[in-house]
C-alpha cells in the first residue's frame, strides 16, 4: 500500500510489536505441565524452526521486492496463488478476530466496563493505525514499543521474584507437542512477512533482525505466560496483571499490545486483497478487515487457539517448504504460468502429510518433518519432469 522504503530499525520495531501479544503469553501458558526447564527448551527449539522458516519467507519477498502473496505466483502461477491469497485472508480476519477478543477480555479482567465495549475500543485504536499507515509510524511505534518494553519487564519481575513453583508437573502434554505449539506462532506469520520486507532499504538485513527480534520477543512472551502459570498458578492474563499490582499499567500493554499485533494481520489482509482483486485500495480492505474481525470478536468464543493454529501451519507449512525447494534449490519461477499443477499437488500431499504427523508424536513436532518431505518430493518431481524431457 506505501512505497516508501523502511530502515533495519523501523521493521525491527514493527515485528517487536507482532511479538509482544497477549495470545502468545496465554499459549505460554500451555506449557506449564512441562516444568520450567523442558517447557524452555520446548519454546527454543520450536521458534529456531519457525523463525528460520519465517527468515526465508521473508527473504524472497524482501529480494523480489514482492508482497507474501505476490512470491506465492513464483511457485504456484498467477491463478494458483489465489487459493493461497483467499486463504491467507480469511485466516488473518480470523487472526484480527481472536487478537481483538483476547485483548477485549483481558482489559473487561482490569477494568471491567463489558468486553464488547473493549472490542470496540481495540478495534477502532486498529483502524487509527491502519489510517496513520506504515509510512507515518516509525514515531508512534518507537513511543509504544518503549512503553511496552518497560511493562513486560515489570511484568517479569513480579512474575520470576514470587518464588517456588506451584505449578504441577504433569504429563498432559508432550515435549513434542509443545515444540509444535511454539513453532505454530512464527509460522502463522510466514504469509505476512514479506509485506513488510519488501520495502525495506536493506531486506536482507531487515529479514534477518525482524525474524532474530521476533523470535526472542515470542520467547519472551511465551516464557511469561510460562512462568506465570508456572509461578503464580494463573493461566487468566488479566489476572496475571491484577495480582502483578500493575493495574492502569497493566490495561496499557495489553491493549497496545492487541493494537501493534493485530495491526499487521489487518493490514497484511489488506495487501493480500490487492493480490486476489487488482484495483482495490489495500488500507481500506483492511479498515474492512478490523471490522469484521472486531465483529467476530464480539459475536464468537475464541477461548482456545490451538487447533486454529495447528489449521494455519498445515496450510502454509508445505507452501513455504515448496517455495524454498523452488526459490532457493531449484531456481525456478512459475509467476508466468496460469497454474504449477505438480506444485499444487505436492501442496496438497503436504497438507495431508502434516495432518497425520499431528497423530505421531515427534520431539522436533510435526512441521519440520512435514517441510523436509514436502522439499524432497518437490525436488524428486523436478528431477522425474527432468528425465522424462531428455527421454
């Protein structure tokens, strides 16, 4: 939607925004079972794999100077990217909605003047940033990143300095399961990332630091929501931040929070529309996008994400992985083509393969497997259609 080109800095703060989140802390919580030390290492493992996915989705973008959905034709040809752009948008409006809820429920937990109220509140800060636009941000965000950066410290420290555990270490989830849960996240944004890297002065650079500060930020939230419950046995963020005695304060992260993130899954939403119908203005398709998705928020219990984002990565899992075989092994580039028949196909084996991984308990979870085979079929299918050709 703008053209101007954003420094290493401003799309670092852009993806320290997507990571301070009150969904990512409340998947922390998830984790708890685990113990501290398993549950960590679960988190660290998971987010190497998903930011290294999401640095090479964003580097393609970033090199091409393409939009996410625009690199997708490179693989899939011009019409077989628009399943993969119609998908991507409906999950970013259901990303806008569930960003929206927890953020509204968390803040009715603070000050408790009715959550519609609040998706009200969120929603219209959303469209106010969609309106102040990537370009005019870089002051804004520095103002809140700053402000948010000091409220998760406090929020740390009251977190880490209660003392023992009264968490209870049990076996309802496994280590693999976890590592899967942690991936889930980076990777729900590898359809986003280029919309950013793209304009960037120096994308490769850009890339790197946007995948490194986004990776440890998800960490970070993640091992609050950890230790929180873990530490304070409260899995409820709204609760977290009452017993923290953080209150006004409290109110303030989470709803800058819900605004800096859920504003890059409305704006991507409206990038992505500009891929599907040429000739929409991308800004209000995503005002469009706020809309329906704090409507959602409003109507809809969103209380438990996990199967949403097991959804997400089944999708856009063996996208990348075919678009990594392609760009980065096979140097290939289908975007002249109406449809890459053998690369939706792959596409769609990968789809069913990750939905039988999420039945096998693997300790790397299922998306890395899932990507690896995924690649290997790609290459296989090239190097048949290349022996077929001599023949």
């Amino acid at each position: 939607m703008e053209e101007k080109r954003t420094s290493v800095f401003e799309n670092g703060l852009i993806w320290f925004g997507a990571g301070v989140s009150i969904a990512e802390i409340l998947t922390g919580t998830y984790f708890a079972p685990l113990g501290f030390g398993k549950g960590l290492l679960a988190i660290i493992v998971g987010h190497i794999i998903g930011c290294l996915m999401l640095f090479m989705a964003g580097y393609i973008g970033g090199k091409g100077r393409k939009s996410a959905m625009e690199t997708v034709k490179m693989s899939f040809g011009q019409k077989g990217s628009l399943l993969f752009s119609c998908l991507n948008i409906l999950q970013l409006v259901g990303w806008t909605a569930i960003m929206i809820y927890d953020g509204a429920l968390a803040s009715n937990g603070i000050l408790p003047v009715g959550a519609w109220i609040w998706c009200l509140v969120i929603g219209g800060l959303i469209v106010i940033w969609i309106v102040i636009g990537i370009k005019n941000l870089g002051k804004v965000n520095t103002v809140a990143m700053a402000a948010l950066f000091i409220l998760t410290l406090i929020l740390c420290k009251v977190i880490f300095s209660g003392g023992a555990s009264v968490g209870i270490t049990d076996e309802s989830m496994t280590f693999g399961a976890a590592v899967e849960l942690s991936v889930a996240m980076p990777l729900s944004w590898l359809p986003l990332i280029s919309d950013y890297t793209r304009n960037a002065e120096k994308p490769v650079k850009a890339t790197a630091v946007s995948a490194i500060v986004y990776g440890l930020v998800s960490c970070w939230m993640y091992v609050i929501g950890m230790g929180a419950a873990i530490y304070t046995g409260e899995y409820d963020v709204a609760q977290i931040m009452v017993k923290a005695g953080l209150g006004i304060a409290g109110l303030l992260i989470i709803v800058l929070s819900t605004v800096t993130t859920t504003f890059l899954d409305a704006y991507s939403a409206g990038v992505s529309s500009e891929s599907v119908w040429s000739g929409l203005k991308g800004k209000w398709i995503a005002v469009a996008a706020t809309v329906l998705g704090t409507i959602g928020a409003i109507v809809y219990p969103m209380d438990n994400i996990t199967d949403f984002l097991y959804l997400i990565g089944s999708v856009f899992a063996p996208m990348i992985a075919i678009q990594i075989a392609d760009y980065f092994l096979l140097k290939k580039d289908c975007s002249n083509k109406a449809f890459h028949l053998s690369n939706l196909v792959i596409w769609a084996v990968g789809f069913v393969l990750y939905r039988y991984l999420m039945t096998v308990d693997i300790i790397v979870g299922n998306t890395l497997p899932d990507m690896v085979i995924t690649i290997a079929i790609c290459i296989a299918v090239n190097l048949v259609g290349k022996a077929v050709k001599k023949s």
